[in-house]
C-alpha cells in the first residue's frame, strides 16, 4: 500500500491547483459582484461567465493540459488516469466559478466525431436523464428498433443539462433483446427538437430533447452496457471530486472566519459549536476523499468499480452539502450574501446530490444487494 | 497511489483468512450459546481461574487455537523482531484484524504487549518485557482516577521521593484486567507539578505492600474493571519506566496505533451486526423493501471507515503525524457502530435484547466504546485543535 501521490499526480494536481487558483478564484469577485446598487423586482438574474472570458479560460486551461482530460496521445491529449481527474476535478470544484473540464467519453474519439471533439469545433453532452434517479439503467424505458436503413428511435422527451451542445449521448434499450445502446446524436438531424431553456436554481440551464419519428444511421450507435455503465462512474467521480473541492475550500474559508471573528470577546474559533461542526466536517471530506481515490485508483486498475464510484458519489455531494451548510451558518449573515461563494456551493451541492443516483435509491440498491448475498 | 498490500502483506491476510475459515467458523455454532465469559475479542476477568467445567471446556478450546495459530507462525505478529516478533507494519495489522473479524468468536492472535514497555532498561527488560511477550505475564494500565479521566493531567496520585525509593499514595479509576495483571503500569506525579510535568509511570508488581486492588466494578459491557488503592506503597526507583518526570510522553504513547484497530474491528462487528439483520428480513418481502435502504446506507458507512482505517494505519506507517487520524477513526468507528446497533434492534424486535443475543452482546459493547479510551468529545476537541493548527493543510494529499 502506498498512498502517496506519484511524482506525475503531485504534478497535475499542483498545475490544477495553480490553474485555480489564479485563473478562477481569482475572477471569482468579478463574477459574484452584485452589479447595481438596486435590484430590479423579480427572481434575481441567472449568473453567467462572460463568454469572452470563457474563451480565455478554454484556451489557457487547454495549454496546459486541464482541457480535454480523456483526449488520447494520438489526438495530442494526454489521456489522463481516473486518479488524475479526480485530482483535477478536485482543484476546480474549489471554485464557484462555472468553469470545468467536459468530460468526453474515451471511446467517442475512435468514432467520426473524435477529431471535432478533439479541436473542440464541436461540444458535447450526455442525455442520460433516466440515470439520475438511480444511477444505472436498468429499467430504462426508452426503447429503439434496428431496421435495414436504420435505427428508430422511439418518440421520447428527456431533460439535459447542456442543451446548447451539438452532439449527445443517448441510451436506449432495443426492443426485445433488451440489449442497452448508446447513440450519437446530433442536434441537427431529422426528428430531433430541443425545447425551452428552463432555470434551474443552480445557476445552470435545462431543456427538454425531443425525439419525434426519430431515424438514425446504424453507425451512430456507438456503445453497450459498459460503455454506458462507464459514463455513469466517471460522472459519479467526477461529482465525488468537485465535492471534496467545494468541501476543502468551505472548511478552509470557515477556519478562517472562526479565527477572526469575535462575538461576546472570544472568537469563534474558540467556541465547541463552531468546533465540532468543522471536526465532524473534516472526518467526511478525508472518509469521502479516500473513497474517491480508491474507486478511481480501482477504474485505472481495471477492477470493478461501478459501486465504489457510487458510493464516492453518494458520501461525497452530501459532504458538500454538509459544508456548503456548515460555512453558511458559521459566516453568518455573510454566508447567504450572493458576493460570497458558500449559497451558490449549497445549491450546486444539492443538486449534485440528485444527479447520477439519489441517496435513497443507491442506499437502496447496495442493500438489497447485500440482502440477496 | 496503490492501494494494494504487499506481496507479503497479502500472503500473511490470506493464511489469516484460512485460519478463520478453517479454525474459527467451524465453532461458531459453539459459541452461539457460549456463556458470558467474553466480551469484545478478549476474555474477561477471572474466567481463567474458574472451576466450572463449561468454562474450562472453552479455555481448553481456545488454549487449542492458540497453539495452532502460533504454528502458522501467526503469533507475536506485532512484536518487534529484536524480541522474536515479525513486526509487521500497521497496515498489515489491519488487514490480519479485518480477516478476524469476519467471524463472531472472540479470538486474537497475541500476544499483544503494552506497548510502552518496549521503554524497559536493564532488568525490567528481563523482569516485565520478555514475560508479557511469551503470555506468561500480563499487565494493567493505571491513568484515570476518580476525579481524572478524560483530562489525565489533572490526576493527583502522587510519588514522593524517600531516598532510593518512591512513597506512592492514590486511588486509580477502571484499569481492566488489575485484578488478574501481574503488574500494573502506574501514573503519579511528583509532589507539586501540575499538568503534564512530574508525571512519572511505575511498574507494580501485585502485592506490593501497600498496593491492592480494592474491588472490580461491573460495567454495561461487561468488561470489569477495578479500582486501585495505592496507601505509602514503597516502590525503588528501579521501577521508574523511561525517565522520572517523562511519563506524560509514555501516556500519550500507550493509545498509539491502537486506534486504528479499534477501527477495523468497528468495522468488521457493524458488517456482522448487518448481517444479522440482512438474515432476518431475506425471507420477507416487506421487511426486505423496508429495511433494505437504510442497510444500504450503514453499509456505506461501513466502507468508509474501512477507508479512514487504512488510510491512519499506512499514514503511522509512513511515521507520519496521525493525531487527527486517529481521533477521526475512534470516534467515527464507535458512534457508527453504535448507531448500527441500535438500528438493528429497530429491525429485530425485543427478542435482539435476549442477554445472549448477539446483538444484546454488541448493544451493550457498542456504548462503553463510545467513552474508554477518550470519549467522542475529546476526539472532536483533539480534531479541531489540529484544524486551527494547520487550517485546511491538515487534510492535504499525501
């Protein structure tokens, strides 16, 4: 056993901890500066990076290596290890900023559309939509038929979570075998829709993609069960990472507050409700930071890691929660002020906890597994 | 980053692995009704001084693991090799305790010895040391007192110098095993420090004039720990372990690694105690769609505990500081196993508080682990003492 970051680990995660350091956490103010004295009546506006500056960062991340984490060395990426991303992610869940590394599955890059995802000339995401409540798909209800000229998609109405990409990941299940596929699809064939952008109370959007008489060309199935199971993980470690971010830099920003800030002539360091809270906080982001590790150390391996990924998932955006929660209320009135990053930390990490699998539903699953062992 | 054992390390968890398979579970339905004389993995007091047959025929069984275990060369596993042992690194002990939990029967690979006493000098080595790795003596720990225990350096028994020997007076709280330890390793201060200074550790052989154990107390888990009363017990300074005014270093030594196994073995009890309860409900749907999400959840937790275990043991293998570790383990492992145990009982009903039960058994182990060797709250005090030490470098990468 050896749990000490190589030499090429300690490398990346340091880049990416220097990336955000000075590229997001520090545009952080810019981004969450309350732009009028005044608001105007009404739901206040959906944040949003400036898309010149989005730009920027794509490019200078791209430099070195923080773009395009799954790109293979043919494609000039660096083709980094589960344990990699996670380190990565880990580094920019830190910032509120909304800026992150898409992740592209590896295997898209062996296809038609692995040197436009390579360029970034196109963009990408997943419609797995039927994923987030128990994080697989094994009762996947969307259904196609293979046919001589080609795949039919049945008629289906989905929400996803970037609906200005041009080429999606969809899953469907063939009618009779069963057999699960996943298909490309762009968002200028024939028969597909996306709807109305919809807010969410995270800063993101979704919208609805509709497939209506949907036809596609048999080569646009591009991957089975695995693959799909694969995609899942990886988003399931890839929430797991950006929570030990978020939990880092909470408990970080609340040690630092507690030492400053006096009430009653002592600082709040000094008071056990302050200190237990940040003990308790810090037992779940080191239980949550070595399950993360260990289920993408376990992927690199090549050993089974779907459930350990689960889990990772599960402990980790509840810990966010726990210290998004936790450095709002020890920041005081401060802590819900849109100016600092601790309400938009809550709100990302509770959705968090609703993607990929809910609480219940995994619990419920690796019960009755253990049930039936 | 690996997170596989050694080639070595992975032989010696699957010849442990053998072993329970083999030796151990093959008696589980001997113990099942086993009389009260065992609690956690260890024995209790006195039982081995007993003249009832029911009792002998247990000694006798596990006099018999004792010899077969030391012939598979499981013995002395953590003892280091300048005296015989293998000296096996933290991490390797987990993996042996986590292989052992995995069967009820309360059975150790010893021997297990104090591990201050590895401080020994000149005849004590010979006198104390040696004994207590062959198992032919064993020893007490006195720290607590009655107006001492989660902040030992508030203890008052005290040693005054008398020439070439030391006048100990006190009473010391709850050291387990008094009653039957050859020998008790002993607290006091010098007359006049406070706090950490002057604390100095004695080794007291039993019946030493003016020392005797003034009773055993029954306690919820069984355990039976005693009372002390030390009254001008002469002790030459012969018997000063480590240095006279350095044993407040030797106290804060003794928990050491010892944390960690208090972790695994959490573990692996809480996974027994699902287990129970995964038993119960297989055969009803209902149950099993009710239950089937919380034990989900314990199961969870369970992994990460696992998680924080190895991760303490290899950071004290890497000589490391594992102060914060330590305490995490300790108080994550007992109050989840704690809340584990009291789910169960949710799911079995009153007949899970038949005494013999063997979740009667970890209910009532489960609470006292909450509180002998430093209570929850002195763990979260010790947790965040390191947090507004370090800030969040405390939780950095390694």
């Amino acid at each position: 056993m050896d749990l000490k970051l190589t030499e090429e680990e300690k490398l990346i995660k340091d880049t990416a901890a220097q990336f955000v350091d000075r590229e997001l956490i520090a545009r952080e103010g810019a981004y969450l500066k309350q732009q009028a004295p005044f608001l105007p009546p009404g739901a206040p506006a959906r944040r949003e990076l400036d898309p010149q500056a989005r730009i920027e960062l794509k490019e200078r991340a791209r430099q070195v290596g923080l773009w395009s984490l799954e790109l293979p060395e043919n494609f000039g990426g660096s083709n980094t290890s589960a344990v990699a991303r996670v380190l990565i992610h880990r580094e920019f869940g830190r910032s509120v900023l909304p800026f992150r590394p898409v992740s592209i599955p590896r295997f898209l890059f062996e296809t038609k559309y692995g040197e436009p995802l390579a360029d970034g000339t196109i963009s990408f995401a997943l419609a797995f939509a039927e994923a987030h409540r128990t994080g697989e798909l094994s009762r996947l209800q969307t259904f196609y038929r293979e046919e001589p000229e080609g795949c039919i998609l049945r008629d289906s109405s989905s929400f996803i979570a970037n609906p200005r990409a041009d080429l999606f990941l969809f899953p469907a299940r063939e009618q009779g075998t069963q057999r699960l596929g996943l298909f490309a699809i762009q968002r200028d064939m024939p028969g597909v829709t996306i709807g109305d952008e919809v807010d969410l109370t995270t800063d993101g959007i979704v919208a609805r993609l509709m497939l209506r008489q949907c036809k596609i060309p048999s080569e646009q199935l591009l991957g089975y069960e695995y693959e799909a199971g694969a995609v899942i993980a990886s988003e399931q470690l890839n929430i797991a990472a950006r929570s030990l971010g978020i939990g880092l830099r909470c408990l970080a920003a609340s040690i630092e507050h507690a030492r400053n800030r006096v009430t009653f002539g002592r600082p709040l360091a000094q008071r056990q409700a302050i200190q237990w809270m940040l003990a308790d906080l810090s037992i779940e982001i080191r239980t949550s930071t070595w399950l993360t590790l260990e289920a993408a150390w376990r992927a690199d391996q090549e050993l089974s890691y779907f459930e350990e990924a689960a889990l990772a998932k599960k402990r980790a955006s509840k810990m966010a929660f726990q210290a998004a929660d936790t450095a709002i209320q020890i920041h005081g009135g401060y802590g819900v002020c849109k100016e600092l990053p601790f309400e938009g930390f809550y709100r990302e990490a509770r959705l968090m906890r609703l993607l990929w699998g809910q609480e219940h539903e995994l619990d419920r699953a690796r019960g009755e597994r253990f049930i039936e062992a | 980053m690996e997170f596989h054992l050694s080639s070595d390390e992975e032989n010696l968890r699957k010849v442990v692995a053998e072993f329970v398979r083999d030796e151990l579970v093959p008696l589980e339905p001997e113990f099942t009704n086993a009389p009260d004389i065992f609690e956690g993995s260890r024995w209790k007091s006195r039982v081995k001084s007993s003249d009832d047959p029911e009792i002998k025929r247990y000694l006798g069984i596990m006099e018999s693991l004792e010899k077969k275990a030391e012939a598979k060369g499981l013995w002395r596993l953590d003892v280091p090799k300048q005296y015989g042992g293998t000296e096996i690194s933290n991490v390797a002990m987990i993996a042996v305790t986590e292989e052992l939990e995995k069967t009820a029967i309360p059975f150790e690979f010893g021997n297990h010895v104090s591990n201050i006493l590895y401080s020994c000098k000149g005849a004590q080595i010979d006198q104390y040391l040696w004994p207590c790795i062959r198992g032919e003596k064993t020893s007490a720990f006195g720290l607590s007192e009655p107006a001492s225990g989660a902040d030992p350096s508030m203890l008052q028994t005290t040693a005054t110098p008398d020439g070439e020997d030391f006048l100990i007076n006190g009473t010391k709280m709850f050291p387990t095993f008094a009653d039957v330890a050859d020998f008790v390793q002993l607290f006091a201060r010098l007359p006049g420090t406070v706090g950490h200074e002057g604390v100095t550790c004695f080794l007291v052989d039993t019946g030493t004039p003016g020392y005797r154990v003034a009773r055993s107390i029954a306690t919820l888990a069984g355990t039976e720990p005693c009372e002390l009363v030390f009254e001008n017990c002469r002790v030459h300074k012969s018997q000063v372990l480590g240095e006279v005014g350095d044993g407040w270093a030797l106290n804060q030594a003794w928990l050491g690694n010892r944390r960690f196994q208090v972790g695994i073995r959490a573990h692996g009890q809480a996974r027994r105690v699902l287990r129970v309860v995964a038993d119960l409900v297989r055969h009803e749907p209902k149950a099993a769609d009710r239950f089937a999400g919380r034990i989900g959840h314990f199961l969870g937790e369970i992994e990460a505990l696992r998680t924080l275990t190895y991760l303490g043991a290899w950071k004290a293998d890497q000589k490391m500081n594992v102060r914060s570790e330590a305490a995490s383990v300790k108080l994550f492992a007992t109050e989840l196993l704690h809340r584990v145990t009291d789910f169960a009982l949710e799911v079995c009903g009153p007949s899970g508080l038949h005494k013999n039960h063997v979740l009667a058994r970890t209910f009532r182990h489960a609470r006292a682990t909450r509180i002998v060797e430093g209570p929850s709250e002195i763990q979260r005090h010790i947790i965040q003492r390191e947090l507004f030490r370090e800030g969040a470098a405390a939780l950095a990468l390694p």
